[in-house]
C-alpha cells in the first residue's frame, strides 16, 4: 500500500512540484520510511538536542535569550534546558541553540544546515499538542526530506553565485513541512504552507563572518512555524510557489533551478539520509581537516615543539571562508579559522567547547603557533571538504594525511556510540547522568516513547536535577 501511494507520487509528471512535494509530507506514514531512514531521524534529534545544550555557551546566546523573551509573554513550550517561553519564542530560541556553538548537522549537497530550521517547531508543536514520539518522527523525516529535496531543485551552484545563504532560504519549508504534517494538514494546505513558507525565504552570504548566519537558521524554523499556522486558517497563497514564473523559487532565485531533482525517486531515494553530522565544533567545510588531522594524532605522539611546518590545502571555496584567518578575533572567528582549528587540535589532541573559551584561543603559545607554522592554501584539485595534511617535523620526517569523505558524512557515518557520547558530553553541563542517559533511551526508542511532553520535561533543568548533578 505504501509503496504503491509513493508511485503514484513521483510517476504523477503532470503535478507541479510544490504540489507534489506536498502531497508527500501530508501523507507521509511511519510505515513509508525505510529502517534506515528513521534511525538517522534519531540520530539528527538526538544529535541536535546534544547541540541545543552545548548552545547555552555560544556567545550570543545571551542576546537571543532576551530577544525571544520579548516576542511573547505567554510562557507555553519548553527551550532545551532553558525553561518556558511562548510558542514562537522557543522556536526561535531552540533554533539558535542548536546553532551557536557551530557544530551541528550539514547536507553538503546544498550546504544546509537542517536541523536548527526542523527540529524546534515540531518539537513546539509536537510538545503543545501532546503528540507521540513516533509522530514526531514522522515530521522531523518529513522536514528533513522536503528542505534537502527542494535545495536539490534550486540547484546549490546556480543560487550560491547569486549571494543566497541556504539555511535562511530553505529552511522554512523544511519547518513547514514538519508543522503541517504534526497538524494533519492535507495537501492543499500545505502547498499553502510552502507558498507562505517561500515569501520569507531570505538570506545572504553577506552575513558571512558574523552571528547573523546563525539567525538565519533560527529564523527559517521561526518562518516556517509561521507559515503552517498561517496556513492552517485557509489564508490564501500561491500553491505553486516553486515554480511560479513571476517570482517563483527556482526561477528566482536560481535561473530556473533543476526542479526534476526535487521530485527524483521521492519516497524511494531518502535525501534526508545525506545530511551529515559534526563529531568536532567548527565549521562544517573545516571537518575535512579535523577528520585529516585526527587521524594523524591518533597514529603519531605529536609535539607541537617538534612541529618544523604545517601545511593545509583546502578546496578553494573552504579556503575562502576558513583559510584566511590566522589571526582570529574572539570566538567565532576562532570557530571559523582553519588556522586556530589546527593548532589548538595540536596542542590538545582535542577539539571538544573547552577549546574554543576564551583563555584557549587566546593562549600566546596557540596563537603564535597559528600563525607562525600553519600554512592554508587553496588546490583547485580539491573539492568540498577535501582536504590534505601534512606535518614537517624539526628531524625531517613529514605526515600526510588527506580526507576525502570526514567524520559524520554520508560515507563514514558517524556510530549511533559517537552520537550518544557527543550529547553526554555536552548534557552533562546542563543535566544530570540519570537525566542524560534517560534521555539518550527516550530518543532510542523514539517511535515508541508515549510523549514529546514527557521529553521536554526531561530536558528541563529542575531542582531534583540539580542536585542529582551536585551529587
């Protein structure tokens, strides 16, 4: 039955593609998504919750906090670890945190980050309409699928050339689609949802180099929720959004885009499966060079005194945004400086928050290092996150390493292990380890876990929480 209604989808060629995108998140069953499929759902949750905790210590999280609590005064959903705001404040603010400190998902074929935008409001949602933990799944595979689908039809090289950032311009209808499935939207309604949805589809690489990348995360999960609600009234809107001649995405945005990408095998072929993980903090073009060097590190005892040279080639898109900083300014920059990255992994043999606090990255001895014996450069023969190390040693000897696929990607996934102990890294800051390994079970058996109340409860800092971590 499943199989058959996913035919008739993707063999359908006379739908436009905003219907036919639709038509599959409205009607997406958890008996339509592969085994395969549904783990790495939870894998994005569990790794995204892991992210939202770590957030708490970005730099701006301060500010956010405070913008979001000034949205609403009504104090009905839950921010991970954070207490009680209005529906569009946790929104915004679970989107942010799972952004801040720079170490969450990445889908490399569209350089999305997809998480920050899906995650937050079907967890709003899925928490303020007492839903299950399978529905909730449900959504996150139908976001996830839809934002990665229609990033594929915009055709990454065609709308990166015109300046557009694809979180902020995708991550609405990932958002919508999540909402609109929780609400038991048809696909009528949820077309609307994407019309809505692509009339805030905004962001650009002007931004670059300052938190407001970030923001166009959290405001694509924000807009999204927005335009699902929105829709759910009857409001009118284009159900054609993509592909409207005047205005529409693609055409816009992309010259037309490759809108036979979108709708490619859907149902068949799961894109969500693409997005990759972060094992490190750092931007995802650098994971190649921390994959690179960590291989290195744990097949060599590496002094950094006995460290002649250290030679990078990055591909020359990785190296515009993260070569050029060897003299980094404070935290984001020292996130962003492949620079920084590398001699701190040195020195530490880690690369955990710890590195990326100020009396690290502002230790003479890493920053003279950064400077003096890292050399980045660009290799037209690379491409993506491909990346080549090698370290001269004062007795000559040298270390190559190259990464073609890194840690988290598609091709070496990360472990279900690796993800478990990333959020008991950053979970034990916030929460107990009863709490911690509770909540590791919850997501585990996500399809079978009762509540998203009871979740979010759990990833709330209580008294009786406080003392288990003070014990």
């Amino acid at each position: 039955m499943a199989q058959a209604a996913t035919q008739d989808i993707t063999q359908d060629t006379s739908k436009e593609t905003t219907q036919v995108l639709a038509r599959f998140a409205a009607t997406l069953r958890y008996e339509d998504i592969p085994e395969k499929a549904r783990e790495h759902c939870k894998h994005l949750l569990l790794d995204a919750l892991a992210c939202a905790l770590a957030g708490n210590q970005g730099e701006e999280t301060p500010q956010m906090t405070a913008f979001a609590e000034a949205l609403a005064q009504s104090k009905e959903s839950s921010v991970i670890a954070g207490g009680q705001l209005s529906l569009t404040g946790a929104t915004l603010l679970n989107g942010y945190l799972i952004t801040a400190v720079t170490m969450c998902d990445a889908h490399r074929p569209t350089m999305a980050h997809v998480t920050p935008e899906v995650i937050p409001p079907a967890l709003a949602i899925a928490e303020r309409d007492n839903l299950s933990g399978r529905d909730l799944l449900v959504a996150i595979a139908a976001g996830s699928e839809i934002l990665t689908r229609i990033g594929l039809g915009l055709d990454y090289a065609a709308y990166r050339k015109q300046g557009w950032h694809a979180p902020g311009v995708l991550g609405p209808f990932g958002a919508a689609a999540a909402v609109g499935r929780l609400r038991g939207f048809d696909a009528e309604t949820m077309a609307r949802a994407f019309g809505l949805a692509g009339s805030q589809a905004a962001g650009t690489y002007a931004a670059w180099g300052t938190p407001s990348v970030k923001f166009h995360q959290c405001r694509g999960a924000l807009s999204g929720l927005l335009a699902a609600l929105l829709a759910e009234t009857k409001f009118v809107a284009t159900r054609e959004f993509l592909t409207a001649k005047d205005g529409g995405l693609f055409n816009t945005y992309a010259g037309g885009g490759k809108p036979e990408l979108a709708t490619a095998q859907l149902g068949t072929h799961w894109e969500l499966e693409q997005i990759a993980l972060r094992l490190w903090p750092s931007a995802s073009l650098q994971q190649g060079l921390n994959t690179a060097l960590f291989d290195l590190l744990e097949q060599n005892e590496i002094d950094p005194a006995n460290v002649k040279q250290m030679r990078v080639a990055m591909a020359p898109a990785a190296f515009d945004y993260h070569g050029k900083l060897p003299k980094y300014k404070g935290k984001f920059e020292a996130l962003i400086s492949a620079h920084y990255t590398a001699a701190v992994s040195i020195f530490d043999r880690a690369l955990t928050l710890a590195q990326f606090e100020s009396a690290r990255y502002d230790d003479p001895n890493v920053r003279r290092f950064a400077e003096q014996k890292i050399e980045i450069r660009p290799d037209p023969a690379l491409n993506g996150v491909q990346t080549i190390v090698e370290i001269e040693l004062a007795n000559g000897k040298k270390l190559v390493s190259r990464c073609d696929h890194p840690r988290g990607s598609f091709e070496n996934p990360l472990s279900r292990a690796q993800i478990e102990e990333k959020f008991r890294t950053y979970g034990k800051t916030r929460l107990s380890a009863a709490r911690v390994e509770e909540i590791i079970d919850a997501v585990n058996r996500l399809e079978d876990f009762p509540s998203v109340r009871k979740l979010m409860d759990l990833l709330q800092i209580t008294r009786q929480a406080k003392g288990e971590r003070a014990a």
